[in-house]
C-alpha cells in the first residue's frame, strides 16, 4: 500500500515538473533598466495603466431583449510586443499579441478568413 502511495506521489512530482517546463517562457517583458547600478528593475504597475481599458457591463435584467455581439478587445501598448518571427496562432499568448503580430508583422497567418480578427478559436473569441 505504501508502494502504491509513493509510486503515486513521484508521478505527480514528475507531472508537475514536466508542466512546469513546458510553460512557454514570457519573452515579451522588458524590464526597466537602472542607469545608476546598471541592473534591471521590474516597472512599477499603477493604475493610470489600467486607463485605455474599457469598462466591462454586466446585463443582469434577464427580460432584456437586446443581444449584442461582444468583440474582443483588441488594444494594446504597441511598445510591449515585438515582431520576432513567430506566424501562428499557437505561438501567442493573448488576443493582443495576435492582433499586433498581425497588424505590424509580415507573413502572419493568424487571421484566415481576414475579418481583421486573429486566431479566432484560440484567443479572440
């Protein structure tokens, strides 16, 4: 039983160290350098950062008879991605991403049906 327990236990180690290294790595972030030590230092995140993001509603009267089609929302700080070759849609790691890849990168192929919206069963759904 305790055999059962332990072979039980390093398979969910190996499993969880397996996700772990299969994460892609977050290569979009660019921390801030400083001038005087010459040593990177992560961006203070403050809520004017929050400004250019439009406010979500909730319809909670249920006899409502309008239906509205919610669109992505496709804004981003243009400064935070870069064009670095990758094409697919599996490649990105948000809605955003796409929609930049796609607006400022040649040779994408994330829009197949190109309605301007990207990788439409992934991310901009």
């Amino acid at each position: 039983m305790t055999q059962k327990i332990l072979i039980f236990v390093l398979l969910l180690v190996l499993a969880l160290l397996g996700y772990k290294m299969l994460q892609p790595k977050n290569t979009t972030s660019n921390p801030i350098a400083d001038v005087a030590t010459d040593t990177p230092v992560d961006a203070a995140f403050t809520s004017t950062d929050l400004d250019d993001i439009p406010p979500t509603y909730v319809d909670s009267d249920s006899t409502s008879t309008s239906v509205s089609a919610v669109k992505p929302v496709l804004t981003s700080s243009a400064s935070s991605f870069t064009c670095d070759g990758r094409k697919h849609c599996s490649q990105m790691t948000s809605c955003a991403e796409a929609t930049y890849f796609v607006q400022h990168c040649p040779n994408t192929k994330m829009d197949g049906n190109n309605d301007g919206i990207p990788c439409e069963q992934q991310w901009c759904r």
